[in-house]
C-alpha cells in the first residue's frame, strides 16, 4: 500500500484506499491511501499556515527546488513513464512524452521564479496627484487547491504545482481516483526537495470528500482541469475564491486547399489518436476542402491503417485501451447513434474490452453526440467545406471553444482565423492537440476560465499590490 503526503511525511491509511489498475489488464496491482475525511479539514488548515514562510522562501531557493524536482524526474523518468502506462493505458511513447513535458514545466518554472517583475510608475497625471509615485508588485494569492484528471496526470499536475512554488502559495492536490499513483510518487519526489515543511499535501481522496476542495473557506484559488460539467460546478459552489478552469472541448482542424496533403493528413493523424485520443485538445472534427478532400481521406486512412493498438508496453504500440470500458462502450454507443442517422464509418468503429479503434467517419450530423459532445477517444468526424469563412463559423457555432488548428499558406486566411475563431488558441499549420507548455492555454465557452502555462499560472496565483509614495525624494 502506498500512503498520502502531507509535506515531506507519509500517511498510511489501511481503512480506506483507492486501487491502481492496470488498465491493460485490468487487474489491481496496489492501493493507495485515501486521506481520511475528518483529517482533511485539519490537513488544509497545516498548509495553510505556511504562507508566511512561503512569501519569506527567496525567489533563488525557490528556483532550486524547482531545478532539484525536474532533476528527480529525469532521473526516475523511465519509471514514471512505465507508471503512466500502468495507471493510463497510454503507450509508453506517449508516456515519455508526458514525462519530458513535466521535466519542461518545472524547468520553465523555475526560470520564472526569479522574473518576478514589478512596475513603477510617476504618478501625478493631474494637479491633484501631484508628487505622487506608484510601486507595483506581486503577491501569492494563498492556499491553491488542485484538483488534475487521469490522461495527463504528471505533467498537468506539475502545470499546477510548479507556478505555485514559483509563486510562494501553500498547495493541496487531489488526483483522479482512476490515477492515484501518480500524485504518490510525485509527493516521494517532492519530499526530498527543500520547500518548507508542511507547505503542501498530496491527498488522494473518495469523491464523498472532493467537495472540501473547492468549498473550504481557506481556499483562495481553485485550479481545476476536468469536464465542464464538473468545473461548471465548481465554479458555482466556488463562492468567493478565485477559480481557473482548464475544460474539455471537441477540437476542429481545418484544412485548406493549398497545403501539402501529406503533412496535414500525418499531422491529423497524430493529433486525433495520440493518447488514445484521450485529450480535450484530441482532433476531432476535421473540415477539409472540397478540392482535396477525397485525396486527404484516402491518405489519412492509408495511415491511420498502419496504427498498432495492443500492449502499451510494447514499443511498436500506438494506441492502448482507453481509461476504463464504460467509456469504450460509450463511444461505441455515440458512433452507432450517428450511424443511426445516416454517418457512415470508413475506419474502424469497433469495440474489444477498453479497447477502441481508431475510428475515422463522414456524413455525421451535427446534433449526434459524437460531433456536439467531448469524444475524448480514438474518433475523427471528417467533413468537406468550400468557403473559409464560411467553415469558420461553423467551426464557432460549437459549445466548446479550446484551441483550433488551421492548415494553410494563406497567411490572409491565418489572420482571418485568429480573428474571427471564438476559441482560447488557432494554431497555424498544425493540429489543434499541440500545446507549447510555456505558452498560454486555456478556452472559452464550455472550455473554461483563465488560463495555465508558467507565467500565466503564475499571475492568477498572484495578487497586485500597490504602495503609493507621495513626496518622497524631497530633500
């Protein structure tokens, strides 16, 4: 059995834990303690009295254990990577992918964590003001609570915990009980580091006890990454905290006429059934010119066809089961309601266990929930367009709104995009499903609040703070 941290100390919990599952072979292998949920309220408020330390922590201190985390990671990298194909059902591909990203964020962080700007500024716009001056700085804003989901569990983890070291906030992180491990094996890690003691606490969790991690009055911001029907409410119940939600979406990339079809088509490809597809930035909806299109979807599934889906361990393994059955067998479901109505399935579309494969379709109709809705799994839905302005409305016209990519030479057309897209990324050239982790992301509608990546993170776990001068320098 593996216990929960509260800073650098393990905790046991033998009454309650939650199981890791192999999710290739679907047995139990281990369980992780639960925090018990009478110590919880207890746990928040140890963090919580931290800040003060946390605020003192010099920025260069901060950056060393940012350095030291991402140095631990490297080191354990290939174990963390087979963890994730364990608890995930990712290829280890995908799985040292995410680990290289982690090592990143941190890396980034602590870069960031001595950038920490301010502003001066002459302040006498008016004879009232006048010998006024103004300094400007930031604050951490208090206790973050971190609530991360199963597909990405290490790297968005350290997405949440790396700003707030940088920053000086207190943290508490619940991990999906579908992947607790992974919040474990990040505490062993932070517990050989130097933050201050009892400044953080990892605590897998029962869902009876997540409402604590967003309701507690201690709390100051709220960093949620999930479904939009679980961050919705959140926010609803969030009361005056400050709240970033980071939500699902049902990405679209578009096609135009005057690409090379080969790039795009290995470019989609990759974007729709990398980490099973198991992404909110996964392609797809795929709207192609009319002029290339049949060209375009005679390449995509010449390549979609040399797809290996099997054992994640193995090297040569593209596509693993997905988290657990039920959501195979839902998007079983969702892809023969749409057949129901008339789409046709030109790849794949069939159901082993948690397996599903990559499932290429046309034809659907824009009510079927494998359109309208979040997939989250191996399916693309491919459809023909003829005006560019036109597609992007349609593109505009979904609830979601994360992050578009817009394949073109047309660099009118590029801008056009970025302009006109209702979303919180256009990304020029390639699929939707990349994300620069020092980049700004986040959406908008459905999609979410705020926005992560480094210094992003860093500004909504900050507070400003002004001090005003007047007549001073005087003599």
């Amino acid at each position: 059995m593996y216990p929960y941290y509260v800073g650098k100390t393990p905790f046991l919990n033998p009454r309650n834990s939650l199981p890791v599952v192999d999710k290739y072979s679907g047995k139990v292998v281990s369980q992780v303690s639960t925090v018990p949920p009478e110590d919880l309220r207890g746990i928040i408020d140890k963090v919580n009295r931290t800040q003060k330390k946390l605020t003192a922590f010099p920025r260069y201190e901060r950056k060393r254990v940012l350095l030291d985390i991402a140095s631990k990671i490297k080191l354990n990298s290939e174990k963390l990577a087979q963890l994730l194909v364990l608890e995930v059902g990712k290829s280890i591909t995908d799985a040292r992918g995410e680990i290289g990203r982690a090592i990143d964020t941190f890396t980034i962080s602590a870069e960031e964590a001595v950038r920490q700007g301010g502003e001066f500024q002459h302040a006498d716009s008016s004879a009232r003001n006048h010998g006024t001056r103004t300094i400007t700085s930031r604050y951490p804003i208090g206790l973050v609570s971190m609530i991360v989901p199963f597909n990405f569990p290490i790297n968005l983890a350290a997405h949440k915990m790396g700003p707030a070291i940088a920053v000086g906030c207190p943290f508490i992180l619940k991990p999906s009980e579908r992947t607790p491990l992974s919040a474990v094996l990040l505490g062993e890690i932070l517990s050989e580091v130097d933050l201050p003691e009892d400044s953080y606490a990892l605590l897998p969790s029962e869902l009876s006890t997540a409402p604590v991690f967003s309701t507690d009055e201690r709390i100051k911001l709220i960093s949620f990454t999930g479904s939009a029907k679980v961050g919705w409410e959140i926010k609803k119940t969030s009361g005056k905290k400050k709240v970033c939600l980071e939500l699902g979406g049902n990405a679209a990339a578009v096609v135009d006429s005057n690409v090379n079809v080969d790039h795009a088509a290995a470019r989609i490809y990759w974007g729709a059934f990398y980490s099973n597809g198991e992404s909110c930035i996964s392609v797809q909806k795929v709207k192609v010119h009319e002029d290339i299109y049949d060209q375009f979807v005679t390449k995509l599934i010449e390549k979609t066809k040399t797809i290996v889906m099997g054992n994640p361990y193995d090297e040569k393994t593209f596509l693993g089961p997905l988290i657990a059955e039920s959501e195979a067998i839902r998007l079983e479901r969702w892809v023969q309601e749409a057949q129901s109505q008339g789409a046709k399935v030109l790849l794949g579309g069939k159901r082993s266990g948690a397996f599903f494969e990559p499932t290429i379709m046309s034809d659907v109709p824009p009510n079927c929930h494998i359109s309208c809705e979040e997939a989250f799994g191996p399916v693309c839905v491919l459809e023909k367009y003829s005006d560019f302005r036109a597609v992007i409305d349609k593109v505009n016209t979904s609830q979601y709104g994360l992050q578009t990519g817009i394949f073109t030479k047309d660099l009118h057309k590029a801008f056009y995009a970025y302009d006109n897209l209702d979303v919180g990324g256009v990304v020029i050239n390639d699929v939707p499903s990349v994300r620069v982790d020092a980049m700004p992301y986040g959406g908008v509608k459905d999609s979410g609040l705020g926005r992560e990546g480094i210094t992003y993170a860093m500004e909504d776990m900050s507070e400003i703070r002004v001090m005003v001068l007047k007549d001073v320098g005087l003599l």
